[in-house]
C-alpha cells in the first residue's frame, strides 16, 4: 500500500504528465491514506479536516480553500503563531459548569468563537451558508457572512436565528457602496467587518495553481 501511495505520489509532482493527470494522482495518492478520516465522527482535532477536504474536493476549490497571499508565507506564519498561544489551567477547581462567555461590542457572546467569512460556500456543500448559519446557531457561536454569499443574507439570518456580522468589500462605485451597506442595514446586521485586502490588488499563486490543474 505504502509502495502504491508513493507511485501515485511521484505521479503528482511529475512534471511530464499533463496537469489534469497530476491533479487524479494526486486525489487518488491522498484518497489512498488509511490516516484520512472518511467521516467527521473520525475527526479527533480541526485539522483532520484538511486532508479529508483535499481528497474529496476539485483542485480548484482545493486551491481557494488552501491558498494565502503570495508564497503563503503568512499563511503559514499564522499558524505557527496560534501554536505558541497557550492556556493556563487552574488545579483541582470546580470544572463541571465552565463559562466561557465574553462580550463583545457590548454582546455577550456563549463562547469567544465565531465563523470567519467564507465566500462562495456552495462550491464545498449543495446548502452552502445555510449549513453552516445552522452549525453556527446549534453550537451558540458567531457568523460572519461572506461579502460573496452563494445564498441572500436575509436566508441566512433565519437560518442562523439572528442577523449575522457582514464582510464588506467596499465597491469601486459609492452609490453602490450606499446600497450595499443600507441592505445590511436593513436586514439587521449588528457589525460590518470591512476587508481591505483587495483593494490594492492580491497575489494568490496556489490557488491560481490548483484551477489550473482542473479539467472541468
């Protein structure tokens, strides 16, 4: 099996086949991998996700979910970063009735988690944000909504119970600047969380990469 998973592996990086064919080897080498889960009751951290999501998706919505900017060098910088954040426990106190609650623009929050945007989540689950508004709202956490939402933002709030926060990227065009901020508005958005990352333009090689591998 090992054998196997290598040769389909070496396939992957040859640079002599074609891009659709390293895109099937490289499914098929990590679809290979007895450490993969193959359901999310599996799932013993977060990140026995990732690999699991690499097998089962397209390379180019692999590509959009994986990629940072430029060598993904902050990518990979934030990671390491949450890895020196530690908690401090406290010995032989009463755990049975933790609260993990803060306040947050003067909302109490259950748990100091929330959902982060996440554009075009159609591309991942045939329900998109309405699923994860639902995970959102069963677990008592946060959302923040996508400025590239694949379903309305009034659709999202009944699904999540309550109006979302809402990403913003601000267009070009004021007046439509205006009218995107008074739907939000209108729909009862508490926050908007302004992305300014694009505004001087991005550079996202690995996703460029991987939507080049797919044939589709």
């Amino acid at each position: 099996m090992n054998s196997r998973r290598e040769f389909f592996r070496f396939l992957a990086t040859s640079a002599v086949l074609a891009p659709s064919v390293r895109a099937w080897a490289q499914q098929v080498a990590v679809s290979n991998n007895p450490s993969v889960i193959k359901s999310a009751k599996e799932a013993l951290q977060v990140m026995d996700f990732e690999p699991a999501a690499k097998r089962a998706l397209p390379p180019a919505h692999w590509g959009y979910m994986a990629s940072g900017v430029d060598d993904d060098a902050t990518l990979r910088a934030n990671v390491e970063g949450f890895k020196r954040i530690g908690l401090k426990p406290r010995r032989l106190v009463d755990v049975s009735k933790p609260d993990l609650s803060t306040v947050v623009f003067g909302q109490k929050w259950e748990t100091p988690l929330f959902i982060c945007p996440v554009g075009g989540q159609q591309a991942f689950n045939p329900e998109g944000e309405l699923a994860t508004a639902r995970a959102a709202k069963a677990r008592r956490h946060q959302m923040i909504l996508s400025n590239v939402t694949t379903y309305p933002l009034e659709e999202v709030s009944k699904s999540l119970g309550a109006p979302p926060w809402q990403q913003l990227y601000m267009p070009l065009a004021w007046n439509e600047t205006e009218t995107m901020v008074k739907r939000i508005e209108d729909a009862g958005c508490p926050v908007l969380v302004w992305t300014v990352d694009l505004l001087g333009g991005r550079n996202t090689p690995t996703m460029v990469r991987f939507g080049r591998e797919d044939t589709r």
